[in-house]
C-alpha cells in the first residue's frame, strides 16, 4: 500500500485512468499511469449486467485476477462491496488484495452511512494493506446534503480517501479539502468541471477519470462505424492490429504460461 499511498501525497494530484479489460490497463500503463483503476460500469456493460446493483461480483474479480499481476498498481471499483455485511465486503476485499490489487473504491449509494463505515472499518481490520478509498454518492445521486458528515464519518472509520464524484464547485471542493485535512480528497473528473491544474490548487489529491474513457472508446467505435458505412474514412488514431495482439502475448508471457481463466 505504500507506493499506492504515496501517489496520493506527492506533488501532482494522483490522476487514476480507469480500465475495462487486460489490453486497456496495459495501454494506459505504457502510457505512464504508475496507477489504473477499474470501472465498474464498463464491467457491467461488458457482461451485459446493470452497474451498481450488485451484480458483477465474479467478473470484478476475474478483471482483478487478470490486471493484479501486472507491474503497475491497481485499484478495484466494487461497487458497495457486493454487500450490506461488513464480514462479506471484508471478505472481498481479502480476495482481491491476493490478487495483486493496492486499493478499493467502496460507494456508499446513498445509503446507511453507518453500515458503510462499518464495512470500510471491516475491510481496514481485515487487510490493513489495502488502500481504502471512500466513495459517498451525495451529489451523484443527490443535491451534496450531507457530504461533510458522511466524509469525516469514514475517515474516522479508516478510510485512506474520500471520494466524491459529481462534486465541481471550487468552492465546495476547497471547503472539504479543508474538513479533511490530511485524508486526500478524490473527485471525478468532469469535461465541464475544473482542470486538472485547477483541481490540484484546490487541494485535490486524486482525479479518477471513472467511465469516461470506455465511454469515450465507444464513442469512438460508433462514430468509426457511421463514417465507414457513409463512405469516409475513420479518423483519429487507433492502434495497429499487432500493437493490440501483442499486449494479448505479454499477458501470457509475463504469466505462468496457462493465460488466464477465459
């Protein structure tokens, strides 16, 4: 956990691209991402499962068995833990830590903020490695109302992070940089919201990037689609056939030669 740690108190905000599978990780990595998180709509979507409904336990898991060993570190979006009890999420979070994961985003979707302090507490007693990064949905599903007291209630709990997607006010954010002290505050990044640069003068120690950039390779896929079946050529840059294939030969490579579970 430590390196992780460290990523999130260095001089630039932790910027956290979230991946979908081995070859998007990969890329990111290569790209110069010490860090790659996993998102979990993009698992969802991938399996053909709504996001955030618990759904996507094993394909969670299976991501993390593949991206775990792979020389960079990963964080695991998952969910609110697959669960209300706090014993099951620790649990999980044992698992993916066995993995090879550094960290965990663990949302608390609005609901009880005692049983998801109780969960983040779980998850810190059963592996004290793991870096816990505490999600509150209070303005992705709400109007912000109760933001301060449910990120001080699971820093006290043990959380490493506080994130807090849906957050863009400067002004907002600069007061709960302030209401967190040390504990380094996550936000989403939004095309709208601050900058990079703007968001570490805030404060903001760490900038996931959540399903933005599956969105955005979607985007592109379908954009790439219409324009070839209208005549044109695909625009944008897009990565030869052996350049993807080859990052299918390094996971086996760098494996134990069995790949891995398909």
């Amino acid at each position: 956990m430590t390196a992780f740690t460290d990523l999130h108190h260095a001089d630039e905000p932790l910027l956290l691209p979230n991946a979908w599978d081995h070859a998007s990780a990969l890329a990111l990595a290569d790209r110069g991402f010490p860090a790659v998180g996993t998102t979990s709509l993009a698992v969802a979507a991938a399996a053909g499962l709504p996001d955030g409904e618990g759904a996507t336990r094993e394909q969670t898991l299976r991501l993390a068995l593949t991206l775990g060993r792979e020389p960079f570190l990963l964080s695991v979006d998952a969910e609110d833990g697959f669960s209300d009890d706090p014993d099951e999420v620790a649990e999980l979070a044992r698992e993916l830590a066995a993995l090879g994961a550094a960290g965990i985003n663990l949302e608390d979707g609005l609901g009880s903020a005692d049983r998801h302090a109780a969960k983040i507490a779980a998850v810190r007693a059963a592996v004290p490695g793991l870096f816990v990064n505490a999600r509150t949905d209070t303005y992705w599903l709400g109007d912000g109302e109760g933001t301060a007291a449910r990120a001080e209630a699971y820093r006290d709990a043990g959380a490493h992070g506080v994130f807090v997607p849906g957050l863009t006010d400067p002004r907002e954010i600069a007061a709960l940089v302030r209401r967190l002290g040390d504990t380094p505050l996550n936000v989403l990044y939004s095309p709208a919201g601050p900058s990079v640069p703007r968001l570490a003068a805030l404060g903001v120690r760490r900038v996931s990037l959540g399903s933005l950039l599956y969105r955005c390779a979607l985007g592109a896929a379908l954009e790439a689609a219409d324009g070839i079946r209208a005549g044109r050529a695909p625009g944008g840059a897009a990565p030869s056939y052996e350049e993807v294939r080859a990052l299918g030969r390094r996971a086996v490579r760098e494996g134990d030669g069995t790949a891995f579970p398909r």
